[in-house]
C-alpha cells in the first residue's frame, strides 16, 4: 500500500506559481503532454535563449574568444549550482552527464582488493554495472542493504552493515530511475558522518525536483545532470565535492591541463578546488544553458516545485490505481514524480507507441535497468510518466484518461 504522504493537494506556495506564464515561457507545451521530465525536461525560453545566443557569438568571434568573453557568465554556473545545493562555488565541477561525474567520483577513489562498497537494492544501473566493473578489476566486494517492508532501503539494517563491514565507500540513490521511491539519503548520512565513512549520493532524478542540502544530506560526493527535473540542456551535469574530500588529496584517476599544474617533468599539483575533476574542453553553450536552468528553477522556487511536483504525480497515482490491468508499482514513505506502472496483455513497444500517438510523452523500463527491484515486484517492463510543475492537472487527466482508454480496448 502506498503511502499518502505525497500529498494530492498542493501547498499554498505551490498553489501561487502562475502556472499559465510558465507554460508560456515553455514552447513545447504547445505541441506534447510532455510527461518525460525523469528523461529531458521542457527547456524554458531562458535556457534556449542563452544558448543559442553564445553559439551565434562563437560564429561571430571564435570560440576561444567568445569563452572568454562571456567568462562572468560562465563562472555563474558554479554560483547557481552552489547556491541551489547549499555549498561553494569551488566544490562545484561541470560533468558533461550526471554518469561522467559519477565516473570520475569513483575513479578518485584507491579501491583495493577486499574493499567493501555498501549500496542499496533502489540503485541506478550504471552505478551498479560500475560496481561491477570495479569488483572485476580491483576485487572489491559489493554489499546490498536490504529493503524495509514498506519499500526503500532499511536504514538500521545498512547502519549495521556500516559497523561489520567498514566500507570504503557507501552509495545511495536519492530517487532511482525506475520508480518514485525517495530514499533517506540524510538519514544514511548520518550514519556515515558518525562513523567516518565516504559517502556517494546519485541525485539525478531528485535535483530539479525536490530541494537538496548536501550539509543537511551529509555527503562527501553528490551528483546529478541538469536535463532532467532542472530542465537544462542535454550534455551536462555537475559533480560536488567536499571540503574533507578536497583536503584529503582525492583526484580523479585520469587529471589533465584543467584539473592540474604541470610543475616539473616528473610531478603535478592537482587544483585545489573542485575544478580538478573537469578536463579542459567544455561546451560553453550548455554551460550557459544549464546556468539558465538553475537560476530559473531557482526564481520559480524549489520549495514550491517540490510541493508540485509530487502532488501531480500523487493525483496521476489516485486514476491509474483503480483500473483494471493496471498496476501501479511505486513503494516507498515517500514518492517523487516518477510514476511507473505494469499494463497487462500489452507489449512494451505497443504500448508506448499508442501513448505517442495520444500526443503523450513517456518513457519505458526493462528488467535489466532495474534487477533488484523489478526482480523484486516481478515485472519485466513498465512505463514512466513524470509531470513537472508547469503540467497542468488537465494534462493529468488527459493521461489518465488515455491510458484507461488503452486497457479499457485491449492490445491492438
């Protein structure tokens, strides 16, 4: 039984945001019910504005030059992220995906054959097929915590697993890909805080979504991209790094001209910032792009987005509960904006394609993105819906509606 926290009726800030305008400043309202946002948000006029913009003045002048000239601009990128985050600017790195700055977050740390990774069964799947990839290298072992009943990692039963094994690194996913559960990444920190532990938190799906504290969080290391719930552009994403981290020497495996001083012919120095976990090269437009992203989430305000948000979804929930060959497979005390759902009688790709044709973007899921959790649940696909605040809850009965009209007919 889902739990109704996620409340159905928004609350009196989000109930302010003018809807209407920030449909308005979205042009592709106009032409989908875009329910893909866990995928690509809608970008906002800003966004598009601010990158097309730079790319006419890298035609006009160079890229080189027009880099440096918008060099205040692009520097407001690592002051949007910070202030979003609750940190400094200079435990900021620009990622070119949420995966990149995981990478690199991994590859900063001297793993050893033995070495314990404590993580969860509500994990992203490219962060357990680099566990693996890690366990066959370097021979780590990789521990999984185990769920509560109610859904979500059992945090008492990962505390214990935190005192017997002393792992090298424990991970978290804030929201997994595959379902809304939000998971209690500050209450794992704590943990991790109380016994001097490195601690990984993936918040791609929640950074955009709902307000993120990496003080309140705990975290030594955070990432996240900014295409999804923050509405930025493809091709960018951000890894924070803590002091601790920064002071204790960690780097990422492979450094280069950005993130390092070539000091003499056999030594380096390594930046003493966040910087040296980006590489030299960057796509100035998407870092002006994402910049945009932030600051307008940012004026739309997240306390009001993160009240919004759920509650669409929450009320997405509510239609598509009662009907038959529907089953609605998010778990959890807490749910985001990710609705995922198992349709019987139906294909995968016949499905999605008839929730196209309904003018609905979606997203699907398979067994494999998700090997614990659907294993668990006994699915072997679903479809994503996740609506953003500037959906309408007309769009929301649109797609209920649709989707009931769909089982209700049977597969074609």
């Amino acid at each position: 039984m889902r739990d109704q926290s996620s409340a159905s009726v928004p609350a009196p800030e989000a109930l302010r945001l003018d809807v209407a305008a920030l449909r308005a400043a979205t042009p592709g309202c106009e032409r989908v019910v875009h329910f893909n946002n866990a995928g690509c948000g809608l970008l906002a006029t800003p966004v598009l504005d601010a990158m097309v913009d730079h790319l006419n003045l890298e035609a006009r002048i160079g890229g080189y030059e027009a880099s440096a000239a918008r060099a205040a601009e692009v520097r407001g990128f690592y002051t949007e992220i910070a202030a979003l985050i609750n940190t400094r600017p200079d435990n900021i790195a620009f990622a070119g995906s949420a995966t990149h700055a995981y990478a690199n977050a991994l590859s900063s740390i001297p793993f050893e054959a033995g070495d314990v990774i404590l993580t969860t069964r509500d994990d992203f799947i490219s962060n357990q097929i680099a566990f693996l990839s890690l366990r066959k290298r370097f021979g780590v072992r990789i521990v999984h915590a185990p769920d509560a009943p109610g859904g979500g990692v059992d945090v008492e039963a990962m505390a214990a697993l935190m005192r017997t094994h002393r792992p090298r690194l424990v991970s978290a996913t804030h929201v997994p890909t595959n379902s809304g559960l939000v998971s209690p990444v500050a209450e794992i920190g704590r943990h991790c805080r109380e016994l001097d532990l490195l601690y990984l938190v993936d918040a791609c799906q929640s950074v955009g979504q709902l307000a993120i504290d990496v003080e309140e969080i705990g975290c030594d290391l955070l990432t996240a991209t900014c295409r999804k719930f923050l509405r930025g552009p493809r091709g960018s994403g951000f890894l924070y790094v803590s002091d601790r981290v920064l002071e204790a020497g960690y780097e990422p495996l492979f450094i280069d001209m950005h993130g390092a001083r070539w000091t003499e012919p056999g030594g380096y120095e390594p930046a003493a910032t966040a910087a040296r976990f980006e590489e030299w090269e960057f796509p100035y437009a998407t870092v002006l792009g994402s910049a945009a992203a932030v600051r307008y989430a940012r004026e739309v305000g997240i306390g009001a987005i993160e009240q919004r948000t759920p509650a669409l979804a929450a009320r997405l929930r509510d239609r598509l509960e009662p009907l038959p060959g529907v089953r609605v497979l998010d778990r959890g005390p807490r749910l985001a904006a990710l609705v995922t759902f198992e349709v019987q009688g139906w294909e995968a790709q016949p499905f999605k394609e008839a929730v196209d044709a309904r003018g609905v973007n979606s997203a699907l899921s398979f067994r494999e993105f998700a090997r614990f959790d659907f294993g668990d649940k006994d699915v072997d696909w679903c479809l994503r819906l996740s609506p953003h605040y500037y959906n309408t809850e007309e769009e929301v009965d649109r797609v209920a509606d649709a989707i009931a009209d769909l089982v209700g007919a049977g597969p074609r």
